[in-house]
C-alpha cells in the first residue's frame, strides 16, 4: 500500500483536486472586492468624498482600463448615481458579493464532502479486499473487531481529510493571504503587525500541537484494544461464566478504561491551552488595530474607510488561520492513523489479485489427481503437524483418513482444502500447484467441509446455497427511476474505485448445483438436506414460525383446509382425543382460561397488559357475565396453592415450567398480596390488586395444573361470554385480539398452531412426538411438504447461526458442500457434534448421495470413526504428523449397494 496518506489521495483524485483548485483561485476574486467595498461605502456616500455639492454625482460601475500608446480605454462610462442612490447601489453590490462568496463556499464544501466519501470508499473496499487476499495462517495473529474498529472507524477521518487535503490549504491560505493583502495596501504597519501576529501563531501553535498527536495516537491504540478485548469477552462468555471470571474481565476493563480516561484528561488540558494562547493571540490583533490604527486616523494618516476595510479585513483573518493550523494538525493526525493501518494491513504474502478474479464462465473439471507431494505443514509455534507426506487421491477414489485427533490427518485435509498453506513440499492438481490455480476453479471444483463451521446472518437458505454465488449470472434490467439510480452507482463505484457488481443480480450457479434454474432447484436441495438429515430440523423450524396469509394466500387457504384432513386422519386411527380442537360453542380444557373467554389470543401483550389494568371494558364484561367475583376467588386459590406448593423451591426448578401463570419472582410478591388481602371482601381491596389476582386465571389449564378449579358451570359461564368480548370489543382494543375461526387462517399463530387449531391433549405422553409424525406424514400426502420446507429456509438462523444447535450448524455446512457439484470432495471430521450412530448414518447417505447416476467424484474423509473405513478404496492412517501405512481394501460396496447401505 503507498505509505504517505498525501500520494495516495493526490493518485486517486488528481483530476477532481485540480478543478477544485481552480474553483477556489476563482473564488478569491470576489473574496478580495469584497473587503474593498465596505470601504468604498464608507468613504463614498457615507461620509461625502466626492460629492461635495448638492445634486453631484459619480459612475456607477464604469468599465475602462488602459493599455500603452493607446491611453485610457472607456469601454463603459457606468450609471450616474447620487450620493442615495449610489449607497444603495454600493450596498446591492455587496449582499451580491455576500451571496457569490457563500455559493462558492457551499459549491467547494459540497465537492470536498463528495472528494472525500469517494475517497473513504475506495480506501475501505481496498482494505476488506486485502482482508480477502490475506494468508491463512494471518487470521490465527489479528482479532476480527480490531480489523473492524480499522475499517469503520480509524479510516473515517481520512474520507473528511481527502477533500481538505490540498484545496483547504489553497482556500484558506488564499483566504489569508488576501486578507493579509488587502491590510499592507490600507496601511504598511498595520500590515506589519498582522504578519508578525500570524506568524507568532503558525510557529508556536503547530509545535504546542505535536503533544496532542502523541496523545491522539495513544488514544486510538487504546480504543482499537478495548474494542478487541470486548468482543473476546462477548466470544467467550460461556468460558468466563464457567471459571468464574466474570470479576476478573471487569477489572481488566476497568483498567483500560482507567488509561483510556489518563489519556483524553491530558489531551483536554493540552488541547484546551492550545486553544487558550491562540484566542488570545487572535484578540491581541484588534487591541492593536483600533489603539494605533486609531492613532493614525488621528493623524491623518489613515483615513476612516480604511481603517473599518482593515478591521472588517482582519475580522476574516483569524478564522481562516485558525482553520489552516487545524487543518496541519489534521494532517499529521490522519497520516499517522494511515500508516497505523498500512501496517496492519500490509501483510506477506498477500494472495495475488488475479487469483480471485470473477468469472462468469462454468468452472472446467479438475483432470489428474490431488496429491500432496512431500508435504510438511508447521503451526504457529513452528511444531510440524504434517512432515513429509506424500499421498495422491484419483479422480473418482474414495480414501479414508484415520489416526485421531493431532495424528495429522486434519492438517493433510486443511491443506487440501486451501485453508493453510504448505511449511514446505506443494499440494497438485495433475502437474499443477494447486495455489496456482485461480479461486474460481478450486473454489467449485474442490468441496471442503470440517468441524469449524461458520454460518452467515441471514437465512438459513442463503447459507445453504452460498457455496453458489460466485459471480452474477443474469443482467438486471431497471427501469424508469430505478435505471437511473442504477447508472449513478455504476458512475460513483468506477469512480470509487469499486466493482460495478449488482447485488440484486442472480448470482446463484444453477448449473454448479447440477440443476436447470430456480425451478429444479429444490429438488436438489431437498435430496441433500435429505442426506445429512437435516429436512426434519428445518421442517421442525418451519412450522414453528408464523406467516403472513395475505402474502401467502393460496397457501393459508391450504393449510385451514388441512384442519379438516387432521381430523379424519384422527377419527380413522380413533386417536381422537389427541388434539381437542377449538369449537365456538364448547370450553376447550387443554387451552387457557384466557384462550376460552377471548376465544383467540393476544396479538400484542404490551396493549392486553395496559388494557387489563386501566380498560373498563374487561371489567364491565366479567360483572356482566357474573365472572367478576368467581375469577377473584379463583384466583385467590390459584395463588394460595402456588405460594404453598412453590415457594421454598429455587427459581431453576422444573416446576415453573409448568406454570403459564406465575414465575418464580411472582412468589414473594403474591405471598406478600395475599397476606394483604386475605379474609378482606373484594370491595375492600385495591383495583390495582384484584386485577393482579383475577390475571391469574387466564393462564389456567385444569388438566396441567390440577387445582380443580373449573366445574361445568363455570366453563359454560365463560363460553357464554365469548360473545361479549368478540362483538363489543371497543374501537381502540380492535386488534389487540385475534378471534379464532374455523375457517380463516391465524396470521398470529404459527404453521402447526393454524393445523391443529387447537391443543394437543396432555392424556397422551408422547402426544407431540406422534402429532408431528402424522402433520408431516399429511403435508406429503397433500403436496404441501414442500412449500413448508421453504419457509424453513426462510428461517433466519441469527448471527453466526446461534439460533441453529451446533449439530444443525454443521449438518447445514456439510450440506452447503454437497449440494455443489465437484471433482474433489474434503471432509474434515464435519460431523464431530452429533453422536456416533448420526454420524454414521449420515456418512452412508453422503456416500449413496454422491455415488448417485454417473457421478463419482473423488472423497478425502477424515473419519472419527474407523469402522466406516469399509466405505473406502483405500484407507492412510497417520501418526504423530506422519503417513505411517495406507491400504488399498479388497472388498467394499459397489456403487448401487450405496442406497441399501444408507437406508
């Protein structure tokens, strides 16, 4: 990277910075008549010159000049104006000035602003391109949030300095200089004493300012650490939890807070003092003006527009000065920030460009074998975890990988898979090196998949087809505004520096996934989410989410027709009684209190909450329906045999678990409620407390807690009622409930909510188990399996893929490899959080799945359990880092005994 901050923007905006230069030369010239004229004002019209006598008057912007041996030239003899009228042409003239001076101030601004994002653009997409082309073993050295802060942060001034970098010194020296100027015409000496001013404050100042560079150095450094060392403590939370050392962390914190805090009180003091001695500098200047300016006009030495032009001139002085010294201090600021992350950045040796150039074109197959030959492989302690192998895999051969964790084979597969780089020795493909070869080759033709799986916020569809995207394959067509705000970023990214890629493009290789487009693409997808298991898992996600019916019409009519096929399913395997679905004539036992009065449920908890406690609506219906007293005294009950039965438990017991209505922090406070309200009517208590009591019962479900609370009676009191709260509900609540229809689909409910519709009775222990199995078996029946797995993909798996088990995470990795049709295929141990019998099972599907029609591309797996090995041609075992035997099996499935073994 060029190593002078200055080089690199003058190479990068040459031409812009030229203009602009010529813009602010252009702009002096109104600058500098516009100190003229208040002198002219002032001596002209306001105090008489030259219009001595009663109806004189003088031109009004005459044009003329002189040129040797021809004389004067009057080109234009101007208007003649009396001494009114010429004041108020003068002052005209100068608010034209005034607006002229502040266009050519918001013109350059404006162009400096845009200069500068340019710039910071350019400098920030050359970084993360540099981060992309770093070598393997680097990413071990840095932290992820420092190269971060680097990128977002420490980069940031310079995209504001890129515009100030030559046209401020320009501007404002110009400005100055002017300024300056214009005082030695009014008055030598005055002139004289505004130089020696200026030139007290350009050597002291910028000398008193390099303690503050130090200071500002010491300041990023110690950001960029905490920065760093917070994100390790956000990475390794679970660590510091289980060594209790939680204490330990915000000592360490508070310690570099403590230093950070040293660091910005000196540069305040420092700052501010430097600020304090150029204040008074710059009010040191007028003090001299008007005492012996004052003195000159006294003599007659100057007269009075002058000295108003050289007071209204150095009024514009300090401020330009001012600013030109800032602009130096900001200057060395931003170089050192710039050669602070030159050397970060400037990383040996770095990956060449041309080997991650984009290419449309389909990748040619891989013809020869990998090997590895004479391969040795160091960690970043210099111990060889690889030395001296050599070991070639065919096309089409399938080798199996043995010896254990630190035995060697993990490194072989990293190095196969381009993730580190040889200590010595090469990886080939046929006669060539293997990091020779483009990434757009290597990157499809070479699958890789291992234990360490990342997985990229988003959805978890955009995971699985990521190993897809290698450059965009369809043209976008725009049209209308959108076309034109397509052409300016074509227009800012080639100025920037950056590709003109179009992310909205189809950037997926239909063809990679040996499919034909966007429609025969999920077939694929679904075999090989089939092979590694993972249909269920995401089918599971599916269901469990909710869906907007309006946008997926056809298929929330599907799913309330669905309703009826449950019940028939049920009714002819007489499992009847395992769902009791919602019936707006009758009470539903497995569903809440609540659930049965409101027959829906809460859309928005936030309003149900605020409505309960201050709404008169639920109170006036509960006294109309006679449940205002009865739900009192239940709750009452509720709460007496949750205080008596859960209060000496600690708050992790499995019992909250069944509470819908309490927590374990609800204890003390109804334990201190009832012995406030105890034996006392309810007319005597609180408003505030009775609905504390009476929320109790909407959370009770008698067959899971068991209180005998509900008889007949009461169950029909709250059916009646139903009709109160879905026919009177007020204007202001429409919406905080959502009613349940048998015929309409719920949007606030998830998929399997709106197919039962209703809840699974608690008569059977492995209800849920069996209820899936039937839902799952019915959505294949009714050819809706499909459509509910892609609403599976659509599940946003969070960042780094938390929200997925760590299992699903490296399923989900394992499947991103498969679904890309390549030559070589790596497995480095890919399934090490699942148990043995998954992975075994999921090691034969992947084995049927790849040997499936024609294809038979070669399989490098390294295996955590040797017992597989029987899948393999060949087998090589290491050792402490070496290949100790490699053995060729006689027998071993053929290619059509692959589907039998998986099954």
């Amino acid at each position: 990277m060029e190593p002078r901050l200055s080089r690199y923007i003058w190479t990068h905006t040459r031409k812009q910075q030229l203009w602009i230069l010529l813009v602010v030369a252009l702009s002096m010239i109104p600058y500098f008549l516009s100190f003229d004229l208040p002198k002219q004002i002032v001596n002209g019209p306001i105090q008489g010159q030259g219009f001595e006598g009663p109806g004189s008057t003088q031109p009004f912007l005459p044009i003329s000049f002189s040129l040797p041996f021809f004389g004067e030239i009057n080109l234009f003899l101007g208007f003649q104006l009396e001494r009114e009228g010429m004041l108020l042409a003068l002052s005209l003239v100068f608010l034209l000035l005034v607006i002229i001076n502040g266009l050519f101030k918001f013109y350059i601004n404006t162009y400096k602003g845009r200069l500068g994002e340019r710039l910071l653009r350019r400098i920030r997409f050359e970084l993360i391109d540099r981060v992309l082309r770093f070598p393997p073993g680097h990413f071990k050295r840095v932290k992820p949030a420092e190269i971060a802060t680097m990128i977002k942060d420490e980069v940031e001034p310079m995209g504001g300095f890129t515009g100030d970098a030559f046209v401020q010194p320009a501007l404002l020296g110009g400005q100055a200089l002017t300024a300056l100027i214009f005082i030695l015409l009014q008055s030598f000496w005055l002139g004289i004493i505004a130089a020696v001013i200026v030139a007290v404050q350009a050597v002291i100042i910028p000398r008193m300012r390099r303690r503050l560079l130090v200071l500002g150095r010491e300041r990023q450094l110690t950001a960029r650490e905490l920065s760093g060392r917070v994100s390790e403590i956000v990475d390794g939370i679970g660590t510091i939890r289980g060594h209790d050392t939680s204490n330990y962390e915000r000592a360490d914190i508070a310690a570099r807070l403590g230093r950070i805090f040293k660091i910005r009180y000196d540069l305040y003091e420092w700052k501010f003092l430097v600020k304090f001695l150029n204040n008074f500098l710059a009010q040191v200047t007028p003090f001299l003006f008007y005492s012996i300016g004052g003195y000159f006009a006294l003599q007659g030495r100057l007269d009075i527009g002058q000295l108003v032009a050289v007071i209204g001139a150095y009024k514009d002085l300090p401020g330009p000065l001012k600013e030109l010294i800032d602009w130096d201090q900001a200057r060395q600021d931003v170089q050192v920030k710039y050669a602070q992350v030159v050397e970060q950045f400037s990383v040996e040796p770095l990956i060449d460009a041309k080997v991650q150039e984009v290419s449309a074109a389909p990748a040619p197959p891989l013809a020869g074998p990998l090997a590895a030959v004479n391969l040795t492989v160091a960690d970043d302690g210099g111990s060889k975890v690889v030395e001296h192998v050599s070991l070639q895999v065919h096309p089409g051969e399938a080798v199996a990988v043995t010896g254990g964790s630190g035995g060697g084979g993990e490194a072989l597969a990293e190095a196969f898979g381009r993730l580190i780089w040889p200590t010595s020795g090469r990886i080939l493909v046929g006669d060539v090196d293997v990091h020779d070869l483009p990434e757009s080759i290597t990157g499809r033709r070479i699958s890789y998949a291992s234990s360490e799986v990342y997985t990229f916020h988003g959805s978890l569809g955009d995971n699985l087809l990521y190993g897809l995207k290698h450059a965009p394959l369809t043209e976008t067509v725009y049209e209308g505004d959108k076309a034109a705000h397509r052409r300016w970023e074509l227009l800012e990214a080639k100025l920037a520096g950056n590709p003109s890629f179009d992310l909205n493009s189809d950037w997926i290789d239909y063809e990679a996934a040996d499919a034909t487009g966007p429609d025969d693409l999920f077939a694929r997808i679904k075999a090989v989410l089939d092979a590694v298991l993972l249909t269920n898992d995401i089918t599971a996600l599916a269901v469990r989410s909710t869906i907007n019916p309006v946008e997926h019409e056809a298929f929330a009519g599907e799913i309330v027709a669905m309703r009826s096929a449950l019940r028939r399913r049920l009714e002819a395997e007489k499992l009847s009684d395992l769902v009791v679905f919602f019936e707006p004539g009758s009470y539903n036992v497995e569903a809440t209190v609540g659930e049965n009065l409101l027959f829906g449920t809460v859309t928005d908890t936030v309003r149900w909450e605020k409505a309960l406690e201050s709404h008169p609506f639920f109170k006036t219906v509960l006294k109309r329906a006679g449940l205002h007293e009865t739900f009192y005294g239940m709750g009452l009950e509720i709460a007496e045999n949750v205080v008596e039965l859960f209060r000496d438990l600690p708050p992790d017991h499995p019992f909250f678990q069944q509470l819908t209505f309490m927590t374990a922090e609800d204890i003390p406070v109804y334990e201190a409620l009832l012995q406030k309200v105890r034996g006392r009517p309810i007319e005597d208590v609180s408003e505030e407390d009775t609905i504390k009591i009476i929320r109790l019962c909407f959370g009770y479900i008698e067959p899971r807690h068991r209180f005998g609370l509900l008889t007949d009676d009461l169950m029909n009191k709250i059916v009646e009622a139903r009709s109160e709260f879905s026919e009177g509900l007020p204007a202001d609540l429409v919406g905080i409930i959502e009613h349940y229809q048998p015929n309409r689909y719920m949007a606030s409910a998830s998929i399997i909510d709106n197919v039962l519709f209703g809840r699974i009775g608690h008569k059977h222990t492995d209800g849920s188990e069996r209820i899936r199995a039937i839902v799952r078996d019915l959505f294949e029946s009714l050819g809706l399996y499909n459509k509910v797995l892609a609403f599976g993909l659509d599940f946003n798996v969070g960042a780094g893929g938390k929200r997925l088990t760590a299992g699903q995470r490296q399923k989900l990795n394992l499947a991103r490899a498969l679904i890309r049709v390549s030559d070589f295929y790596i497995f480095n141990q890919p399934l090490l959080a699942l148990d043995q019998r998954t992975q075994d099972q999921i090691t034969r599907n992947v084995f049927a799945f790849l040997r499936e029609g024609e294809r038979r591309p070669a399989i490098v797996w390294v295996l955590s359990n040797p017992a597989l090995s029987e899948l393999f041609d060949r087998v090589a075992h290491f050792e402490n880092g070496r290949l100790v035997q490699e053995d060729a099996l006689e027998e071993r499935p053929k290619d059509s005994d692959y589907k039998e073994l998986a099954s």
